[in-house]
C-alpha cells in the first residue's frame, strides 16, 4: 500500500515476508530505525460482523489492538461496542475500510454466508491480512476470486476452520500416513443439524416493520432485495438458500477438513446428491430435511481413489458393525473406511481419533509426531502475519475445502444428475444449468 507512517511500515515488512523467506521473525525497533514499527508488536484489528459468531474472533484477537467494528445491526452487535469503547463502531463495512485504511493491518469477517466474498475482498485489496469465518464464500467463483486475490496481494489469510488448528487433526493425519488402516477408499461424513425451511417458505410475502437497529439493506448486501422477515436472523438465514449454506456448509469446512488434509482430495470428479420430499424447483428457497451427497475423488498420489457421501439432517451416518457395543456414533463427524480397517472422529476433535473396534485401537502403536502443533486457529493466523508466513488454513486450503459444500449445493439444485466437474477450468462438462450456478449474479453495486 506505501502510505507511510507507522502502520504502512509495519504491513509492508510483513508483505514482504511472504514473497521470500525472513532470515528472522522478530525485528528490535533500532534494526528498523526512527519512527518504525516492530512486526513483533500488536496488529491492528477491524472486526466485521461482530454480534453472534463475530464475539468469537473479536475474543480471538483481544490480546492485538482492536480499532474498528463494524455491525448492521446495533442491537446484535450492542453487547460488543460496549466491550471497546475506544473502536471506531460503523454499519458499513466499505466506510470503514474507506475513512480507516491507513489504521487496519488486518480485518475478521464473521457476517452471513452471502456478504463473506465482498467484505473480505474488498480489504484483500487494501492489503488487509483476513481471517474470514467458514464457508468461505457464498459461490464457487467468490471462492476462486477471493484465493486470487490473496495471492496478488500477498496477504496472510485463514478460514475459520477451527478444528484444523487442534491437536486431532494432526493426529489423524499421522495415522493415515503411518498406514493405520491402509488405503483409504470410503468416507461417510455428515451432520444431524436440520436446516430446512419449506414449513416456513409461505411466510416469504409476509410484511414486517424493520427494527430501527437494523439496516437491511446493508444485511441482503448482494443478495436479491426481498421484504424483511425476522424469519431470515438472527442466526436463521443459514436454511435460506440466498444467505446460508445449510448443514453442508456449515459442517463440511470442520468435519471433512480431517480427510481433505490427510488424503489430499483436491477437486472431486462427480457430485451426486439425493433427498426426500425435496422439489429442487418449488423448494429452491431453502435445503431438504435431509441429503446424502456422493463426491468421487480420483487417485492423488499414494492415496484414493476415494468415495466421500456427506450425510446432512435426517440422512444420518450408518453405524459401522466394527463399533464396540456401547460406545456412541458422534453425530457430527465421520467414518473412514481404509482396505485395513476403520477409523472415526468428532467434528473439532470431539471424541477423539479412534480405530475401530477398541481392540485395534489398544493394539495400534502409535506413530511419532511429524505435524508442527499450534497454539489456536486465530493465534495460528496471528502469528504468521508477524512472522511473515502463511496460516495453515489459509484461502489456497481453505478455499478447495469449500468448494467441496458449494458444489454439494449445486447438485442438490439438480437433484438426482451426476455431475462431471472440471476443477481445473471452473466448469461442468455436462450440465449448462449446473455451471449457471457456478457464478450467480449479484445485486447491482455489490459485484466483485
């Protein structure tokens, strides 16, 4: 950015050391002369999105110097601006960005689904580090343009994947390479959360007052304008196709994070998806009850070829035989199925790694640690901009990861068809309607 002053001469150092390797991380105020700025010294924070989830990255971030938050709603987010008085507090994100440019060297998004891609984009290309909460984006062209954009600007990013940065995942990891259950050519993943709204779907012409502390406008951002409902927020937009992304995208970015790591699964060749009492056409406002998705991912290196089927809602993952009597099936999570044997865990390491059945897991020794552990997901991210590296979840990680959920929501619209994707050229082979939905428009004033 080269605007001078204190904050430009701290964020170009870290840009900087994110093209090539620092011969060192921290850098005593005489190395960097009169008026300079220590990388090692607090960041800058502006919070986007700080009521509901948005608590958690501010509490992420509170050891930094938290400078703006910006909200639409200010009774969601009251509890917040209380906590920071000295934060500049706005409604619009693109003001704040605006009058506070030469202040921020890093922002945290935590807003619905749909408006992720214009905010984090928008301070991408200011040259602002991004920590953006999962799914990172609301379309698979939002994801593809915002991992563009990360690596033009050279900013250190993460997805709010929590789960990456625990000690599980590195275990599992671990496991799967050291052969713990052999080759692994089966997944079922999924969650019991029921996101579904068709029993609320006649309510959409209904006319509600907007509350005085919310902007609505602002809220739909590049969504299609539509009158408010209190059926759409707090909290509530994520079984509304427009705005959220259902339990597949809500979940995915934790519970198949673990097998996307381990097993380097990349782009999938097919989706399928299948559900009952779901009209794609006269429901295409919300998601089903529950869905079982069919991804195929060809042979990556030494691992797959792999069949991974996201059970959402309803669609519940099938207990294993293998599963001591007993012992719980965590509804959020998965089983992976190896030539070998089975292994199964929680979504954020809820109930451990685990081979199946116990016994198995008694007799397997255990490989020695070869994955660095962190010390927490917004520390990890923390940490790599002031030690000019990149964050483990980052967008060229993160991004893939979350295409998987919106290419699962693509075949859901298209419920039934087997759908053939070309990752590497963004596009469908077989479906026109199928690759429509690959970038669908925006509002006018809110495009990329």
């Amino acid at each position: 950015m080269g605007k001078g002053g204190k904050t430009s001469s701290r964020r170009d150092f870290l840009r900087a050391g994110l093209g090539a390797a620092a011969a060192f991380t921290i850098v005593p105020r005489h190395v960097l002369g009169a008026g300079r700025t220590a990388p090692s010294d607090k960041l800058n924070i502006a919070c986007i999105g700080v009521g509901g989830r948005g608590g958690a990255s501010i509490g992420g971030c509170r050891g930094e110097n938290i400078v703006a938050l910006c909200d639409v709603d200010d009774r969601r987010a009251g509890g917040q601006f209380d906590k920071f008085p000295k934060a500049k507090k706005y409604s619009d994100f693109r003001k704040m960005l605006d009058e506070m440019d030469k202040q921020i060297d890093a922002v945290t998004v935590a807003t619905p689904d749909h408006t992720h891609a214009v905010a984090c984009i928008d301070a991408i290309r200011r040259g602002k580090h991004v920590f953006c909460e999962k799914p990172l984006a609301h379309s698979v062209y939002e994801i593809r343009e915002l991992m563009k954009a990360a690596r033009k600007h050279k900013v250190v990013t993460q997805l709010g994947n929590q789960g990456h940065s625990s000690n599980s995942i590195r275990m599992f990891c671990e496991w799967i390479w050291d052969g713990a259950i052999g080759n692994v050519h089966e997944v079922h993943a999924g969650c019991t959360a029921d996101h579904c709204k068709i029993s609320q779907l006649h309510k959409r012409d209904e006319k509600h007052e907007i509350p005085p502390t919310l902007d609505w406008d602002l809220w739909l951002g590049p969504a299609k304008y539509r009158q408010y409902n209190p059926m759409y927020l707090p909290g509530r937009w994520r079984g509304w196709l427009p705005f959220g992304s259902g339990t597949i995208g809500d979940w995915v970015c934790h519970v198949v994070d673990p097998v996307f790591w381990a097993l380097d699964l990349g782009a999938p060749k097919t989706i399928q998806a299948e559900a009952d009492g779901y009209d794609p056409k006269k429901h295409a406002d919300t998601f089903p009850h529950g869905s079982v998705i069919t991804f195929e991912f060809a042979a990556r290196g030494k691992h797959g070829p792999v069949k991974l089927l996201w059970h959402s809602g309803r669609k519940t993952i099938p207990r294993p035989a293998e599963l001591d009597e007993g012992r719980p099936l965590q509804k959020t999570g998965a089983i992976v199925i190896g030539d070998k044997g089975k292994i199964v865990y929680g979504s954020h390491g809820a109930g451990g790694v685990r081979i199946i059945p116990e016994a198995k897991m008694q007799a397997y020794k255990r490989p020695d640690q070869t994955l660095r552990r962190v010390r927490g997901h917004h520390n990890d991210w923390l940490d790599s901009i002031k030690n000019g590296k990149q964050a483990g979840s980052n967008f060229d990680y993160g991004g893939p990861l979350t295409e998987i959920a919106r290419l699962g929501i693509i075949a859901m619209q298209l419920l039934g068809q087997k759908l053939e994707w070309d990752g590497e050229n963004m596009r469908f082979t077989n479906s026109a309607e199928a690759n429509r939905l690959v970038n669908p428009p925006s509002r006018k004033g809110w495009e990329l």
